[in-house]
C-alpha cells in the first residue's frame, strides 16, 4: 500500500534520485546543443532532445524511449527501485551518446 511506502521512506529516496538525476542532466543540456528544456515535476524529468539521441543511449545498455507527437521529448519516469546508481548510469550514458554526435 501507498501508505507503507511512505513510512518506509522509498518515496522520499525516490524524489532524492529524481534530484540526482536532473543535477546530472542539466549540465549536459548546458554542454550538448542537442538538449533543451529540461525540467522536472515530482518523480518525472522530461526534456527536449534529438532523436537520434534516444538511440545513442540504447546503444549503451540503457533502455529509453522518445515520447511526444516529434519523439523529441525525453520522459523519465524513474522507478521506485531506481538508486543513485542508475542517475549515475543514466547521466553517463546520455553524455556518451551526445558525445558522439558532435
């Protein structure tokens, strides 16, 4: 129940890795021009980005898919189990990727 999961604090560690998450990210759309607006609200992030960016990440063993009517909008919805690892993951896998296409 929502209830437990509240008391047990995994909703509380869940936004904390949000956070991380949008901290590792942003500095990248500073860097890379193929990211835009990034933003996040409660436990989802979202940004603007290339498609081809999208397959950049997958080719490094991270499953993420484009959303929107011009699959240019990144949705993250992080998993309650996702960990400071997987924001670590995450964000090294998309510096890889946009890397590559400059």
């Amino acid at each position: 129940p929502a209830d437990e999961a509240w008391r047990s604090g995994i909703y509380d560690a869940a936004c904390t890795d949000r956070q991380l998450l949008l901290a590792g990210i942003r500095p990248l759309a500073q860097r890379h021009e193929w990211i835009g607006n990034v933003r996040g609200v409660g436990m989802f992030i979202g940004f603007e980005q290339a498609k081809r960016v999208v397959n950049g990440i997958c080719e490094r063993g991270v499953l993420i898919s484009a959303a929107g009517p011009l699959e240019n909008i990144q949705k993250i919805r992080p998993l309650l189990a996702f960990e400071h690892l997987h924001a670590d993951l995450l964000s090294a896998a998309l510096d890889e990727a946009l890397q590559a296409l400059a």
